[in-house]
C-alpha cells in the first residue's frame, strides 16, 4: 500500500480511537494511538492474512496476537478498518452484548481475534504455541505480537522468551511497544528495567530496535529487516519506540492518557487535528 | 451386592501415560507439554516415540499453558503435565484466560493430586484444585478412580472439543474396573446397587467406597455406589435417581470438603430433592507429610470414614 494510503488509514484510525472510547467515557486511548501506525502497517502492508475469510487456526497466513489487550480500541479499528467485520460495529465498543468487549476475546466469535488478552504477559507464550503449531503443520507463514513495555514486568514474559530462544522458535517476531509510561508513572519510576534491548539479547533473541516508531517509513523497514531475519535459529524482537497518545497533542507526553477518555471539547480538538480520510463509522 | 476385585493395584498416573501413549500412535493431532516432570507424569513413552510432538518445557508452567493455548490455534490438541497444584493454583489465571475464557481444546492433565502424594507435604498436596477448576465456565472435570478408568478417560478426552482437567495420581491403587470400558464423560458408574444409602465418591475414594459397602453389608445396611469420575458436568440424573431410592447420601473425595464434588452433589439434592448429606472429604485444612494411608486415616478420607457418615446419614433420614 502506499504512504499516502497508509496514511489515510492511520488518521481514520485515530478518529475511530477516541470516538470508540469517548462514546463509551471509558478505554485506553494512549498506548493505543500510539501504536497506530505499527498496526497499519502490520495489516495494511506487511502481513498475509485473510480478513474477508477469518479462520480460527489461520493455516497459510501470518498470525498477530495483541498481548496488552487493553489498547483494544486500536485493535477494533484495524480489523474493521482491513474488513475483518463492519465498521460499524465499532459503534458497539464496550457496550452490553457488545463483540467489541473492553479487552479482546474470542468468546464472542469476533473475527480477527485468536486469543484473550488483558491479563497482561500471557501472548507470547500463545504465540509460541502457534508458531510452533505452523511448524509441524509445514506452514511457513510467521506469528507476531505486540506488547506494552510496562507489561515486560510480567515474569510469564521472560519464561517465553527462555523458551522461545532455547527452543529454536524462529518464526515469531515479537514488538515491544516501548513509550516509557504505564499506569502509575514512567516506567523509570514504577519499576526500572534497564536495557529491555540487553535483556532480549541476553535471552537470545535477535533484536531491531526501531527510534521513530510512530514513522511509517521506520516501521516499514523494522517489519522488512524482522521478516529477514526470521528462519535464522532465532526469535526476533523490534522495540518500537513510540510516543502514547501520538497525533492527539494535548495526549502526548504523558502517561495521564492511558485509561481515560476525551470530553466533547477534547474528542473536537482531538478530530480537528486528524481529517476523516475513510468515513467516520 | 456386586463385588469387585483388585485386579493388580497400579497407580493412576501411569493410566495417563498408557492411554497418552494411545493417543500418540492413533491421533497426529495430539501434542504433549511437560514441565520437567516427564518422569513422574509416565509421559516418556509418548515423548520418545513423538520426539516432534513432545513439548519439554521447563519448569515455567504459566508459559506452559499459554503455548498449549497457542498449539490448539493450530489444529493441535494439547496435553499438559505437571502436578495438580501447579496444573491449577500456580496458573489459574493464564487457564483462565488463555484456555478457558479463550475456549481452546486443551487437556490440563494433573498428577499428585491430593494427600496421597505423601511425603512431599502440603505444599504439593494441593485440595482445591476440583474447586478450582469446576468454577471455570465450561470447563469439564475429571477425577477417575483407578489405572483402567484413567487410561480411558485420557483417550475420551481427546475425542471431546474443549478444555479438561483430568486429575489423578501418584501412589498404586487397586485397579479394579474393566481393562476394555470406555469412558463417557458426564456419566456416573453404578457399581454395586443398593437401598439403605448411596455413596457418591471420585478418585480414590472409589475404592474405598466399595470397601465400605461391604462393610455396611455384614451390618445389614445395603449401600449403593456410584463412582462419578465428572465432577463438571455432573451426571445429576444418577444422583437424584438414587437419592429418591435410598433417601440419603454421603459424597467420598480427596479433596476439601469446600468445592469438591460433595459441594457439587449437595447443589443438585437441594435443587430438586432435599435429603440429608454427608461428606467425606477433608475439612478446610492442609496436608502434610506422612504415607498416603496414614494421612488418608488423619484425614478421614477411607472406607472406615465412609461407613461412619452412612451411619450417620441413615440416622438423619
């Protein structure tokens, strides 16, 4: 897909963020925005998989599972917005009996989705299990994750990076969303973790580490350079350094935007700064 | 009555391992993971004769389960291994959310079970974990009574779409029900028929309920015995067809008397046909070291224990 294209797709995609979490005053804007445009690029142009035909075990695709299930909203949109299921059902976000639960499941039958997350530290040990599975299937296509760099706290993370290098797993590509902020603080100050870039070294993993991970070009070639690197004996990391709340301004810069939703005054300024390019749902 | 004789006592766990080895000869599909306890979970047959199939990973249970979960995403079906506490409490909420509210088809296969892991303590003698795992929605649990029932049900199981806990054990047993019976989940046995009282029991209290009838017998009091190896769902049609008969149960696990399988049974009476119920199970304690019968004696949980609550109960009617 082009820049332009993948451009219009992350500006629609950050209108349908704070929409979804402002119509419903709750969910997590900030780490969400911030990843719009690995998202984008991971479904708009980088992976193999079949949107229009969801199927649970994805045999012959590329498989994503989002690890720190509460920036759903981000999620939601990318998988309607590829046609995994209307866009209009975005409108539903954690509504009663809605599909688009606070935090993603597959007890709803939504398309696109393998897995429960929330419970933050359990997705690479699923993805492994996948990546492994595409392995005694013969199937070459490759398993990715996404995880919040506070959610590096969980020790069930480094179990699965213990075993994902010692067993080989060279079909996963995992991404650290690394904004330096959770809940309570930076990181720095809730709990420091040092070089997570050491960390995953030390643990055997090959790892791209990617400064501007809000540039699409930059994201581009991280997903380029990760997918070569593949089928070389190791699992493969990408830190994406990125910014939460980024393309909302009074969002960035702050971890205040994690789990707290815009006010009509803040949803206008927050869509005047990002032009409706594929229709509002 | 009925009589049943042990044919050779042989533990449970080795049940699992026969019938996992089954299942690698018969179904490509089936995978197993075990974390650093092959050995102890007989799973050595199946993992040297499907090295490609065999998952060891460690002693990092958590990740266990969420590779198990991953596994089923591809069309596998998984079987753990590790001891019953670290099968449930150690990693109730990866089950929870990774396996049961996600609705994989995994087989959580649970060893060491109960008080008769002995001399280990209570650290590894985990009693809640029926309790545990029955509170997951959908989630089907099962606790059979002897070699023969352990190596069908691990072979039913693979036949059913869905998670399991299967919990059995760790000491040698009697073996006493048919090499060749197939397993039905959610269906109790009705081994010995009988008026006076019903004794509902799972695991290795089968056993010794069937010792305790006989006991009740030379008394005069003719005791019926279901075994009822699931818990979830539970076989309520038996329960209450025996209950109108006899007017009175006791329920005989190994396991706290809070979320068992008496618990369970005591739903299904009060629902629909209140009589008295007594339990046979361990009251709101730990275990702790000794050899399995002395602890089963400590404990209360034997045949001279289970004569006892149906005299007690035929007292109460």
């Amino acid at each position: 897909m082009s820049q332009q294209d993948l451009q219009a797709v992350v500006s629609q995609v950050r209108r349908d963020i704070v929409r979804m979490v402002h119509a419903v005053n709750s969910g997590h804007p900030g780490g969400s925005l911030g990843c719009v445009e690995f998202l984008t690029t991971l479904y708009f142009d980088h992976m193999k998989h079949e949107p229009k035909a969801f199927q649970m075990d994805g045999k012959g695709e590329d498989l994503f599972f989002l690890s720190n299930g509460h920036i759903s909203p981000v999620m939601y949109s990318i998988l309607a917005r590829a046609g995994y299921f209307n866009v209009s059902e975005l409108a539903t976000f954690r509504k009663l009996n809605t599909r688009l639960q606070g935090h993603p499941t597959t007890h709803e039958g939504l398309e696109g989705i393998r897995i429960a997350s929330g419970s933050l530290g359990q997705g690479m040990s699923v993805a492994i299990g996948a990546a492994q599975a595409k392995k005694l299937n013969g199937d070459d296509r490759i398993v990715y994750t996404l995880h919040g760099d506070g959610e590096l706290q969980e020790g069930q993370v480094w179990e699965a990076a213990m075993y994902a290098s010692a067993k080989k797993v060279d079909n996963l590509i995992s991404t650290v969303d690394v904004n330096a902020q959770q809940i309570d603080g930076s990181t720095d100050e809730v709990l420091a973790m040092g070089s997570i870039q050491a960390k995953f070294e030390a643990f055997g993993w090959h790892v791209i580490s990617v400064a501007q991970g809000n540039e699409l070009d930059a994201v581009k070639s991280a997903l380029i350079e990760a997918t070569a690197a593949t089928g070389h004996g190791k699992p493969v990391c990408i830190l994406l350094h990125t910014e939460m709340g980024n393309g909302v301004d009074f969002m960035m810069g702050t971890h205040k935007w994690h789990g707290v939703a815009p006010n009509d005054e803040q949803l206008a300024d927050a869509l005047s700064q990002n032009p409706e390019t594929l229709g509002d749902y | 009555m009925k009589k049943y004789t042990d044919s050779g006592s042989k533990d449970t766990r080795s049940g699992f391992g026969a019938g996992l080895e089954e299942l690698g000869k018969a179904n490509e599909n089936v995978v197993a993971l075990c974390a650093d306890l092959t050995g102890s979970l007989k799973m050595n047959a199946f993992a040297d004769q499907n090295p490609d199939r065999f998952y060891q990973v460690g002693i990092a249970e958590a990740n266990m389960m969420g590779i198990a979960a991953g596994l089923t995403i591809g069309g596998k079906i998984p079987f753990t291994g590790t001891f019953a506490n670290f099968s449930t409490g150690r990693v109730y909420d990866q089950i929870r959310q990774s396996i049961a509210y996600s609705g994989k088809n995994v087989k959580i296969c649970a060893s060491h079970a109960g008080l008769t892991l002995g001399e280990d303590g209570a650290t590894h003698q985990i009693l809640e974990d029926i309790g545990l795992m029955k509170m997951l929605p959908h989630m089907v649990v099962i606790n059979p009574c002897d070699y023969n029932q352990t190596k069908a049900a691990t072979i039913a199981i693979a036949e059913y779409d869905g998670p399991v806990y299967l919990r059995f054990g760790r000491p040698k047993v009697a073996n006493f029900t048919p090499a060749d019976a197939k397993f039905e989940i959610g269906k109790g046995d009705m081994l010995t028929e009988g008026t006076d009282v019903t004794i509902i029991a799972t695991g290795h209290l089968v056993w010794e309920a069937l010792q305790a009838a006989e006991a009740l017998e030379t008394a005069g009091v003719s005791a019926e015995v279901i075994g009822m190896a699931t818990i979830k769902p539970l076989d309520e049609k038996a329960i209450l067809a025996s209950a109108s008969k006899t007017g009175c149960v006791v329920t005989a696990e190994e396991h706290n008397r809070f979320g068992g399988l008496g618990e369970s049974v005591a739903q299904t009476l009060v629902t629909n046909n209140p009589v008295p119920q007594e339990f046979v199970a361990v009251n709101d304690s730990f275990g702790e070291s000794g050899t399995p019968a002395q602890l089963m004696e400590k404990y209360g949980l034997n045949a001279d224990a289970i004569v006892a609550a149906a005299q007690k109960v035929i007292a109460r009617k």
